[in-house]
C-alpha cells in the first residue's frame, strides 16, 4: 500500500464509508482516552510536569547542534559509531553498508517511526535483505502489506476478526482463534526463530542523552530488548530532535510519555543503551551504529515557531483526541505520521506541495493541544503552515513546497475583497446588492453546501437598519 498525502480528501471519504473501520477505531479512542485520563486525575499536576517536560526539550533544541556534536563525542568514546544522514535516501544507504561490511543476511527490527519515514523495510527487500518486523503491531501490518496507522499502536485499526483472519493465512499450522493470548503466542513463536537466525538488530531512539553518550528505547513486549541484544550488530536510527541534555531529564519524560501514551504509569521496558558489548559481559551485540537522521527537521529548526514542532515525544496522545482522526484513521492522511502531529511534522518531511490539505484537515478545536504533555501549540501551527501554503511567490523561503495552494483566481477575490473594504462607497453599494440578490446564493453550486447550508444575505443591510433606526 502506498503512501500518498496528495489523496487525502479521497482517502478520507473512502474511510468515512468503511463502518468497520470507524468501529473499531471509536471504539480504541475512547479505550486510549480514559486509560490516559486515569494517569493524570489533577489537572495541576499533568500542567506542572508538562511544563517541565516542555522546558527540557525546548533547552535541548535552543542547543540542538551543540548537543548533537556532544552526543556524537560521547558515543564515539563508549564504543559507538555514530553516522549522519540529510535524507531518507542517506539513511537507507548507511544501513545497508553496515549490512554489506558484516556480511549481514536477515535483520530484525524492533519498532521505528524514523525507518517506516525512511521507507526502510521497502528498500532492504530491493536489495534482497530479509527484515523482520517484531513489534506486534508493526509484525502484523507488515504481513497484511499495509503501514502503520498509529505512531503508537500500528495495527490499532485491524479488530480481533481481522487479526485472527491473517494469522490463520501467514503461519504455518495456525488455526483461527480469537483468543487474543494464544494469537499473542502464535506470533511471538514464529517470531522467536527469527531472533536466533538474524545477525542485524534495528532499532528506533525515543530519547539520547548528550552528556552520556546514551540511547534509551521504551517498549512493552521485549522484542526491543530481543533486537538489541541477540543480533551481533545493533543499528539504531533517531532523528536529530530526539537528543535531550542530561540523564536527569529522562524520567519526567518517560513518565509524560507513557501516561500520555497508553496510560501506563511506566512502560514493561527502559532498555539504557550506552556500548556494544564489553569483555566478560554475556550478551549484547559486538557492534552498535547511531544513524542522526535530519530529512527535513532542519528546516523546521531554522525558524522560531515551526521549531516547537520538533518538541514532540510520539506518544500520539494528540491523535487518540483528535475529531478527525478518530473518524477518519491513520491511513488516510497517506503519511508515516498521521493525525495532528503529522499535519504539523509531514510538510516538512515531504514539502508543503505534496501536503497541501493536511493543515486544512482540522477543525482547530485545540484538542489536541489541550492533551499534548510537551504543550505544543498544533493549532497554531497548522494556522501557520496554511499561511505558508498560500504565500506569494517572491516573499522569503521558508519551507519546501511554500506557496503551493495559492491560485491566481483566489488571489485576486481577495485582491478585490480589501479594494472593496477600504473604500467605504463601493462596500456599501456592494452590501446593497448583496441584499437585493440575495436569493441567488442558495441556488449556485458550491463545495459549501456539501456539509453546509449557503449563507443568504440579510434583506436590508446593516448600515441601511442603523441608519434608519437612528434617524
């Protein structure tokens, strides 16, 4: 299945017809929500410590290159190559080096939004490199050949029906069930042999601390902890966001996380990763490779306000309350990140020309915000990222794609619209018209009215009623 932002409007009508797919993600939004509420019961308290979890990363990126400098230092000396890539494509490339030079054959990979960004998976299989997914949820939409529809929980839009439906078709000898336990225990079976025969373990980054030179993973089903340990080389990929300062900020972070996340009061595992193997150790890989990964994050750095963008911790608290994803699902948008975090991040990683209308896909009732636990201000940012859709060519550059929804016709109604305000004559006349043909407007055919009613003029203007009432 392919990813296409530029379907969006399609894709979500599409979605909006499948009433099994609306069940089921009603039905795990409102799970998510009251899970999440149970976590912060005091208003003041999830205000306080997401103030301090929005403090921690915004220090972090006032230093980003700094930090990333510093990180890299660090790792260097406990043993850790660290590699840089501008793009997907970099990224991709530096993998399957590490791949080639240590012979590697099969890969398992713990779960990683910056790989699924990447198109990782897709590109190892070109290049006949068997990978493995292990997470259950991204093992599962690997195998129905769809993506991810939650940065959280991939398989969150497949009911139990559907799940046991697969597995009877993909694993040898399974029967169908719907036990949840025993399709649990199918999966991680078959999983379980791939650990023993991969040689490469690949992994994400949900925090890395500069001034340790530590990778920390959060994770619930120790498939994580499987890719970083059994595999003779570990390959980590992590955007360049992801770096935090000090060891000490960690865990107001891993609590904001999880709480927002899946209303854990801490997740099953916190796997601290700081060097391969050392001598006497038991276990651990011989290697262990850092990809920084930028593809597109530095244009969000460059300006002030975009930049809040890049506080995010991918709990997806935001998608769980948003309106729209909640009907629509992930696979809609078309992009690796769905809903409101990925109307925000999306344009940058892909351009503005291809995103066009996932800024428009909101109806900026702040819910997101609301229960964002780094307190970015998406509303905000979605109003500055149609603002940039619609520039003028010739005003500064600021993104990829700027200025990809304006057209020429529109531009000149508003053109016409602020020649017509500020001539108070002409405004007039034109508020009279309105009036006396005011029942037009209902008649003319106009995308409004699929959802609306058409606006019809008053009969009398108002400074026609003002001014007849005063005299």
């Amino acid at each position: 299945m392919a990813l296409e932002p530029a379907r969006f409007k399609q894709n979500a009508r599409d979605a909006l017809k499948d009433q099994i797919l609306r069940k089921n993600f009603r039905g795990a939004m409102d799970f998510l929500r009251k899970k999440r509420s149970a976590m912060f019961p005091d208003p003041e308290y999830f205000a306080t410590l997401s103030s301090y979890g929005e403090s921690v990363k915004q220090q972090a990126l006032s230093q980003l290159p700094d930090l990333l400098l510093q990180l890299e230092k660090n790792c260097q000396n406990n043993g850790i190559q660290v590699w840089w890539a501008e793009n997907a494509d970099e990224a991709n490339q530096h993998v399957l080096r590490i791949i080639h030079e240590n012979s590697g054959h099969k890969v398992v990979k713990g779960k990683s939004m910056v790989s699924e960004e990447t198109g990782l998976n897709d590109f190892l299989q070109q290049h006949d490199i068997e990978c493995i997914e292990t997470d259950m949820g991204e093992y599962i939409v690997q195998q129905s050949g769809e993506h991810p529809s939650h940065i959280i929980m991939p398989a969150i839009h497949k009911n139990v029906q559907q799940i046991a439906s697969l597995f009877e078709q993909i694993i040898p000898g399974a029967t169908y069930t719907e036990d949840v336990d025993t399709l649990i225990r199918m999966a991680r079976d078959e999983m379980r042999q791939h650990f023993y025969t991969a040689d490469i373990g690949i992994t994400g980054v949900n925090f890395a601390v500069a001034s340790t030179g530590t990778l920390c993973l959060v994770e619930n089903e120790g498939n994580g902890r499987m890719s970083t340990t059994i595999p003779k080389i570990h390959i980590a990929m992590m955007g360049i966001e992801k770096v935090v300062a000090e060891l000490a900020d960690i865990p107001y972070l891993l609590e904001l996380l999880t709480k927002s996340a899946t209303g854990q009061a801490i997740s099953t595992y916190f796997n601290m990763i700081s060097s391969p193997r050392k001598e006497g150790e038991i276990d651990g890989p011989e290697q262990v490779h850092l990809i920084l990964v930028d593809n597109g994050r530095s244009q969000a750095y460059a300006d002030e306000e975009l930049r809040q963008t890049l506080q995010c911790i991918r709990c997806g608290a935001c998608m769980n309350h948003c309106p729209v994803y909640t009907r629509i699902g992930g696979h809609a948008y078309g992009t690796v990140y769905p809903g409101p975090i990925g109307k925000i991040i999306s344009p940058h990683l892909l351009g503005l020309e291809s995103t066009q209308d996932l800024p428009t896909a909101s109806s900026l009732c702040g819910a997101c915000e609301e229960v964002c636990p780094v307190k970015i201000p998406i509303p905000k940012l979605l109003q500055r990222l149609r603002v940039e859709s619609n520039k003028a060519s010739g005003q500064a550059q600021i993104m990829r794609g700027q200025g990809s929804s304006r057209t020429r016709t529109e531009a000149l109604i508003w053109q016409i619209w602020s020649y017509c305000c500020i001539h108070p004559r002409l405004y007039h006349l034109l508020s009279k018209m309105a009036a006396m043909f005011g029942f037009i407007m209902p008649l003319l055919k106009s995308p409004w009215k699929i959802n609306r009613a058409m606006p019809k003029p008053a009969k009398e203007d108002f400074m026609s009623q003002y001014k007849r009432k005063k005299s």
